[in-house]
C-alpha cells in the first residue's frame, strides 16, 4: 500500500473514529480549538464530515447543529480545500459569533412559496422551552423537482440554559401554534 493512500484511510479512521468524550462542546478553550482545527484539516478525505452535527428526518427534513467546534471544524476544512490556512483572527472571529449561542440550520419542506415565513421555533429543553435569539425563516423557499418547496431557516438559541451533554428537542409550528416538524437532538453525541 503506498504512502499517500494509507495517509488518506488513516485520516478517514481518525476523522470517523473519534467520539466526542463530554458532548458538545459550547465553548473552546485552547486544546479543543487545536482539535477542531485538525478534524478539519484532516476531514477533506471525508465524505462523511459533519454528519455528527446533522440530522435528517425520513421526509427529508433536517437540521444542522452548529457548535462553536463544528464551526471551526468546518472553516478549517474549506481552508484546506483552498489550501490556505485559517487566521487566528478570523478563527476568533467565529467563536465570537457563537458565543453563548447555539445555531441551527433547519431545511424544512412545504407545499407553497411563503409556508415557512411565520415558523416559530423553541428549543425544548425538558420541560422547558427555549426562545430562540434569532430567528430568519426563509420567506421565498425554494421549488424542488418534485413540486414542494425547500426553505431554509436559521435558528439561534442561548446556551446559558443548555448543558453540551443535554437531550433537547428543536419543535416548528406554524402561526396558529400546529407543529410542522420536531428534531431530538442529543448534544452528547456531538463536538
């Protein structure tokens, strides 16, 4: 077996393998950050990058979870593929961003243009429910081939109520207060 093969199942084994060991990780100190930046790197042999952070339901429907780890994971892993490296400032830049928060990146399904434009999402927490910090629901989805309509929404929770290792459940209803789709998230099997 050559060098550069066995270098690239390695980096798919490293990448596949490793298990998060105390759940998502809401904020980095400087060994996590290390770690995120090297999954990174080391994931663009990976067609499965990111699927620790994403779930899809059987209709299609899904919901990324954007930690500060993922964020950085995935930052590093685009700046490998342009084979430039990923600035300390930009690096800070990110994390600032999700500081306290933990985003969401729903594409959810409809059957009409606007359907999504008055979703209000709460994360649940057990029995308590979440108000999010920012909501962008898509108000023009985007038509599929099969006639439904994709529309694609941003979520943004605080984290001061969610412990990384928590079992949380992301619900959607629609403006008469029905709900439209429900995500269990367990942040203790992510980064």
């Amino acid at each position: 077996m050559n060098r550069r093969l066995l270098s690239a199942l390695l980096s798919v084994v490293a990448v596949t393998a490793s298990a998060p060991a105390g759940g998502a990780m809401l904020v980095l100190g400087d060994r996590e950050r290390q770690e995120a930046l090297q999954l990174g790197q080391r994931s663009v042999t990976s067609e499965s990058f990111g699927d620790e952070w994403r779930i899809v339901t059987g209709s299609g429907e899904s919901v990324t979870i954007m930690t500060p780890f993922h964020r950085l994971a995935l930052a590093a892993r685009h700046a490998a593929f342009k084979n430039e490296p990923l600035k300390p400032k930009e690096q800070d830049r990110m994390l600032q961003e999700l500081k306290e928060r933990l985003l969401l990146e729903v594409n959810l399904r409809g059957t009409r243009e606007d359907f999504a434009r008055h979703f209000v999402p709460r994360l649940l927490a057990g029995e308590r429910a979440i108000e999010p910090a920012l909501v962008q629901n898509e108000r023009t989805a985007i038509r599929q081939n099969d006639g439904s309509y994709l529309a694609r929404c941003v979520y943004s929770f605080p984290t001061k109520d969610v412990n990384g290792a928590a079992q949380v459940a992301l619900v959607v209803r629609d403006s008469d207060g029905q709900p439209v789709a429900r995500f269990p998230i367990d942040l203790g099997r992510m980064r």
